[in-house]
C-alpha cells in the first residue's frame, strides 16, 4: 500500500503550487484586478476559489503581505469591487477594513462564514482543510450563477479540488501524529488556530489576547496570567503569527522556558495553501519535539 505521506506530498503540494504561482502573478496586475469578473480577498480564498473554477483568474484584493485584520481598500479598489461578477470573503471581521465597502458595493459577496453558518469565533476558516472542503459545494453553486462555465466543467474542478484537500489532510494527521496528543498543548498569541486545533486534535491552553485579531494588544498582567497556566497544564510551547505579539511572546517564553515559534497563516508569493498549512504544522511538530 502506498505511505499517504508520499501520496500527499507527490499529489497535493505540486498543485497547489504551481496554482499559487499563477495566482501571484495574477493578483500583483492592476489591471487584472479592475476587470476581473470574480474576485476574493484574501490570498488563500482566491486559490481555492481558482482552483474550483478551473483555474479562472482570481486575483486577491488583499496582497499576501498585508495584515488581513488592518488592510483595507484604496478607491481603485472599491472601483474594482463594482465591476466583479462576484466577490469571495471569509467574514467573521476578518478583513474588517473592506467591511463597508463590501457592504456597499453591488456586487454579490459570497462569504464563507455565512455559508459554514458561522456568526461569531476564529475566522481562520482555511487552516482546516477539511472544514474548506465542506465550502466547495456553495462555492460551485455560486460560480455556475456568476461565472461562465459550465456545471460540468466546475463539478469535474470541485470535484478535484476536493480530492487535493482531503490529500493534504491526510499528509497534515500524519505529521502531526508523531506527536502524542496529551502533548499537543500550545498557548497562542490570538484566536487563530481554533479550526485547525479542532481537526488535529491540538489543544490551546490559553491566548495572550482575548479576540481573534492580531491587531489586540495583551497586558502584563495577562502575561502573568498565563505563565501561572502554561505551569499547571505543562504547556510547553507557544505559537505566533508571523510579526504578531512577538515582543510579549518572547518575554513570555524566556519566563517558562518554553519554546516559541512563529507559524504562517497565508499563502505569500510563490507559496499555495498546501505549502503553508505543511509549514505550519511542521513547525508545531519540531517544536513538540524540542521542548
């Protein structure tokens, strides 16, 4: 029987990579922003979206190095959102700073929180590539209503893309089970990794924020709040995102000891989401180990 690892890694990631290639190169045009007909607003949403529409033009209305929390849109931008067939967002105030103008605009809003029935919590919805593929059906129904092609041609593109994801899904259970889940206890700077924690059975012990947004700040009594509770649930690891709360991570690990490591949680240039979702998860994996 053939090692899902290696199955994963030869099916999954050259796909998912070479689909963020061509999306970067897409979404760094200007003009392929202002005509194209089906937009997203993250990097991450515009792949999957891409990728179900047969690797239609999907350019990101927020670039791969931009907070999606504190970015928001310029006047081309909300120009570019008036001429699009449809717009893909993720919700749960995620890209608070497109709110109103993705409220304003008359273009249809196809938003994944909406579609999951999801009103409040981590809007992360992507580090879970599972809870993704549950997206693809609504995600198919909206593109045979707002794109040109047709119900055969996105079924068979759905239908392949689904297959991807469940692969990564299985390289991702594999990695991380090296790892005895009584051990897989973190502290996290935000609310981020809640879906992707339900999936491979992680446990968040604490965050240094309340809210689920990067842009909050923590406090020196939260600091040694959580010292107090790393101590009495042995948790021995903290995750960040890349550039997030680095400062106070930093001191919170020299207090415990604990290993700190910065996970990504979108897609960058010539990156695709199988590529981030690996890193991260190996990054956890090493630090398990290391601690």
């Amino acid at each position: 029987m053939e090692n899902h690892s290696h199955y994963a890694e030869r099916v999954t990631r050259p796909f998912f990579f070479l689909l963020a290639l061509w999306l970067v190169s897409s979404s760094c045009s200007p003009q392929s922003i202002t005509t194209a007909p089906l937009l997203a607003t993250t990097p991450a949403w515009a792949e999957v979206v891409s990728s179900v529409a047969c690797q239609a033009d999907v350019p990101s209305l927020i670039s791969a190095q931009a907070d999606h929390h504190a970015d928001a849109p310029s006047l081309a931008d909300r120009s570019s959102l008036d001429q699009a067939e449809i717009i893909f967002s993720n919700g749960l105030g995620l890209e608070a700073g497109w709110s109103a103008a993705l409220a304003a605009t008359p273009t249809p809003v196809f938003e994944a929180a909406t579609a999951l029935n999801l009103t409040s919590g981590d809007p992360h919805l992507w580090l879970d590539p599972n809870l993704v593929r549950t997206l693809l059906p609504s995600i198919e129904t909206a593109l045979i209503t707002h794109g040109n092609l047709t119900d055969v041609e996105l079924s068979l593109c759905r239908q392949e893309t689904d297959r991807q994801l469940a692969a990564l899904d299985t390289d991702l259970a594999q990695r991380i089970s090296v790892i005895p889940v009584a051990q897989r206890l973190l502290v996290t700077d935000h609310q981020f990794l809640s879906h992707l924690a339900a999936r491979y059975d992680i446990t968040v012990a604490a965050t240094m924020v309340d809210g689920n947004s990067s842009l909050q700040e923590t406090s020196t009594a939260r600091l040694a709040q959580l010292v107090s509770t790393m101590e009495s649930t042995g948790t021995s690891v903290i995750a960040v995102a890349e550039n997030a709360h680095l400062e106070e991570a930093h001191r919170l690990a020299e207090e415990t000891g604990a290993q700190l490591v910065e996970v990504p949680v979108a897609p960058l240039p010539h990156q695709s989401l199988a590529d981030v979702l690996t890193e991260l998860i190996d990054g956890l994996v090493a630090a398990w180990q290391n601690s």
